[in-house]
C-alpha cells in the first residue's frame, strides 16, 4: 500500500524542480540586470529652467543702465568738443573700464574732466604726464592693458582707471586717493592741488544730469569742501 504514496511523492518531487528549472533562466536575467543597473554610470541630466522675472529685469535694467550711464557721459564731453565720435569713444571706455575696476563711471568722467578739460588724447603735461588721463609714462604696461600706448585713448583710460582703483584700495578715503591720483601727496606737484577733490566732485556732478537738467545718477561724494 506505500507504493502509490511514494510514486505520488517523486511525482511532486519531480513537478516541483520542473518548476524551478523553468524559472531558473527568468530569475538569472533579472539578477543579471540588477546587476548591470547597479553597475551603469549614471548619464549626465541637463536641466534648463525659465529664468525668473527678476533675472530678465536685472538684465534688461543693466543693459539700459549701462547705456544711460554712457549717454549722460558723452552728452557731458560734447559741450567740450565738436568731435561727437570722440565723445562717446571716449564714454565708452569710462563705462567699460568702471565696470571691471568696479569704480563709478561718473567719478571717472570728473577725473578725466579736471586732467584734460579740452580732451586732447595726445596730451603732454609739463612733467610728462600723458593722455586723456594724464597718466605718468612709468605706468604704461603695468595694469594687464591691452596696450602700453598712453595716448591710445582705450589704453589710457583702461591706465588711468586702474591706477585710481588701486589708490582707492590703499587710501582711507576716496579724497586721498583722489589728491594721491593727482601726485598732490605732499602738495607740492600741482598749485592748489588740495582743491583737486572737491573740483572732481563737480565735475562728477555734471556728469550725472541728464539732458533735460534732471539727476538721473547718484555720486559717491557730496560737493561740499572737505
């Protein structure tokens, strides 16, 4: 009476390892990749996102900015010369060179105002100072410029605007780098040089009106004496 039992046990025996070799090939495919999954690098996701409404305005305003900037400059220098091309080259280069120094294109233009009133770029002061500028030779090609022509006026002002920031950085105050710029340490170089500040100052000033007589821009200075 065992003989049907155990024919029924091998029975299920042999169903049973039927079964699990009929999945054996199923089960090691997906280990295999689970495996290869495991081991992929993982590819590089590029994500672009809509830029925010701040960002579109700050760059539409900056744009605007910097051309506004430079249209008050040049609409300044016009009232010194007939040359109109000469005058916006020459806002240019005040607004590109402010930006990268990060110093006021405005306070720049006065500088530039009170060295060279009649904007003559080959300009050569009694000491030898040279340019719109009027930067000392012993600078040319120490600033990283893109030329050491003085009176190339990109280079000249790119000169002169790096060796005030650099005044600016070593000065307690924008007053003392202002007389420093100006050689008037000691006050000895230029008559009245002590006076230098306040007249960059006003010239400044000027250079933040608009053409119809509004302050559009801000300085960083009062006119008021020292």
């Amino acid at each position: 009476m065992r003989t049907p039992s155990i024919t029924l046990g091998i029975a299920v025996i042999v169903a049973t390892m039927a079964i699990v070799a009929a999945r054996a090939p199923e089960h090691r495919a997906a280990s295999v990749t689970a495996i290869a999954s495991e081991a992929r690098l993982p590819g590089a996701v590029v994500v672009a996102s809509k830029p925010t409404l701040k960002e579109i305005v700050d760059l539409i305003v900056g744009e605007q900015g910097s051309s506004a900037e430079q249209a008050r400059i040049a609409a300044m220098l016009r009232k010194k010369t007939n040359d109109a091309a000469l005058a916006e080259r020459i806002a240019r280069a005040l607004v590109n060179e402010g930006k990268k120094a990060n110093v006021g294109a405005t306070l720049l233009a006065g500088i530039l105002m009170v060295e060279n009133p009649d904007l003559v770029p080959r300009a050569t002061s009694s000491v030898g100072a040279r340019g719109l500028m009027q930067v000392m030779p012993f600078h040319a090609g120490k600033w990283g410029c893109e030329s050491n022509d003085l009176f190339d006026i990109e280079s000249n002002i790119c000169h002169g605007v790096r060796v005030l920031a650099d005044n600016l950085k070593h000065s307690r105050n924008l007053p003392t780098a202002l007389l420093k710029y100006n050689g008037c340490v000691r006050g000895t170089n230029t008559p009245d040089c002590h006076r230098y500040a306040r007249i960059v100052y006003r010239y400044a000033q000027r250079s933040a009106v608009g053409p119809d007589g509004k302050v559009t821009a801000s300085t960083p200075f009062s006119t008021k004496s020292e």
